[in-house]
C-alpha cells in the first residue's frame, strides 16, 4: 500500500463534478445517497453507495482513475469494491483509517491519503464530526462533503462516534474556505455554501443552549432531555435524536458547563 498525495496541492479549476442520486437502504430522507464523478481527463468517483445503470455507463465511459469515500458509512461504500474491480482504479482510503475502510468496502485500499494530499483532480479537505473519518474533495468548482452539510433540515452527528466538537469545526472550515458550492451526501448541489455553514452551526449551537439551559432549570436525565432540546415530532428518528443529543451532552460536559455521567445517563449543572 502507497502513500499518497503527489504534486500541487491546490485544488484544480473549473473541474467537472456529476451528481448521481443512488437508491440505497438510508435513513436520509428521499432514500438515495450521492455517489460523484469528478473530473474529466483524470477522474475520480467518490461515495459509489450502490450500483446502477446509469452510472455504470458513466463509469464506463469516463473510465474511473481513482475510487475514494467521503466516510465509510453502509450507504455510502456499497458498490467500491464493484467498480475497484472492474475498473482497476486506484483505491483510496485515510490514512490512519485503512482497517475501518475494509471492514466497510472488503477493498485493501491501494494508496491513503491525509488532508492536504491530492487525490485524482481533487485536494482533500479534514472533515469529521459526523463520522470519524470524514473528509471532503474539493475542486476549483467546490467541495464534495460528504455528510457534513445538506441544504434543507441538518445532519445526524450520532454518539459515539459522532463528535459534535469536531463537527462544528468542519462546519466553520468550510465557511472559512468559501467554496462556489458543496456537493453533499445526500439532496440537492448546494450554492450558497456559507450560509448553509453558518444556518447549520446555529441550529447546533442554538440545541446545545437548551441542552444547558435544561439542565440549569432542573432537567437530570438524558432521555428527559429529549423534550427540551427537540421540539418537533421524533417518531421513526428518535434513536437517531438521541444519540445526536448525546453528542451534544459530550461537547458541553467537556467543555465545563455541565457534568455528565456517563454509566448513569444522569446530567447535572456545574
């Protein structure tokens, strides 16, 4: 297995990006994930959630150079070890993440990669929060992101693994970068990439403030924290809620504005 990232790190311009929307088994709404075809005269596909058709013809005819995943979540991985296979494209994995990517794909990745590093036309860019190894690839078009942004509604950064902390990190790098658009995980291209940033850190911040303001006023239980924080109808996505709520609980405990335990469930203020 190489080590990656050769040449010129910046990202290139103007470089092709085609959405293909995936019917999957997800819990994202409209049940499809993204799977992306970057660039033209070398290409990379990112996030092959499930094979298809149509994008069996695309692959085919672009003829993929390079395989990668924003993250190794089920309904994002499905169909890599398919197209490695009959492509001979080279695969890619975090570095660091390479057994946790073939637990997800059955692929022994070929190359890995850190932020920074090229790969294909595109740079990659630290995402996590959402998943531990997130990371997006972003082109002089802008950033495919995986499941760090979505234009209508927010995304589930679900406890253990999801770190609301570094979440918001990803959110305010790329609000900082300022890309022409994000091509997310799941739903539409996304154009106003830093007011999606900037809606989706409120939404964040502004749970995490009734998180504390709950506890302060009496709230001791994490599951009775459920009814404060969310105020819309959970049914169907309520173990999801939770454990993003959880990932709340984290973040403010660490940061010293409430303690939480974690065997108990119980929270208190500080």
């Amino acid at each position: 297995m190489a080590r990656g990232g050769d040449g010129d790190r910046s990202p290139a311009a103007d470089t092709h990006v085609d959405r293909f929307a995936i019917p999957v088994e997800t819990r994202a709404p409209g049940g499809t994930t993204n799977a992306y075809v970057v660039g033209t005269d070398e290409t990379l596909l990112v996030d092959p959630a499930a094979r298809t058709d149509t994008l069996d013809t695309v692959v085919r005819e672009k003829v993929a150079d390079h395989v990668a995943v924003t993250h190794t979540h089920p309904d994002h991985v499905g169909a890599v070890a398919a197209y490695a296979a009959e492509t001979g494209a080279t695969v890619w994995a975090r570095r660091g993440y390479e057994d946790r990517f073939v637990e997800a794909t059955g692929v022994e990745p070929d190359r890995t990669f850190s932020p920074g590093d090229r790969v294909g036309p595109t740079t990659v860019v630290d995402l996590p929060g959402h998943a531990p190894d997130g990371v997006g690839f972003e082109t002089g078009n802008g950033v495919v992101c995986g499941d760090v942004a979505v234009a209508e509604g927010s995304v589930v950064v679900a406890a253990p693994e999801g770190d609301m902390r570094a979440y918001l990190t990803a959110l305010r790098r790329l609000h900082a970068r300022n890309p022409p658009a994000l091509f997310p995980g799941h739903g539409p291209r996304i154009d106003d990439a830093r007011a999606t940033c900037a809606r989706l850190v409120d939404h964040r911040l502004g749970r995490e403030r009734r998180v504390v303001d709950a506890v302060e006023g009496g709230t001791r239980a994490v599951d009775a924290l459920l009814e404060a924080a969310y105020d819309k109808d959970l049914t169907g996505v309520e173990d999801l809620a939770r454990a993003t709520l959880v990932a709340h609980v984290e973040k403010v405990a660490r940061a010293g504005r409430i303690r939480w335990d974690r065997q108990t469930g119980r929270v208190a203020p500080r």
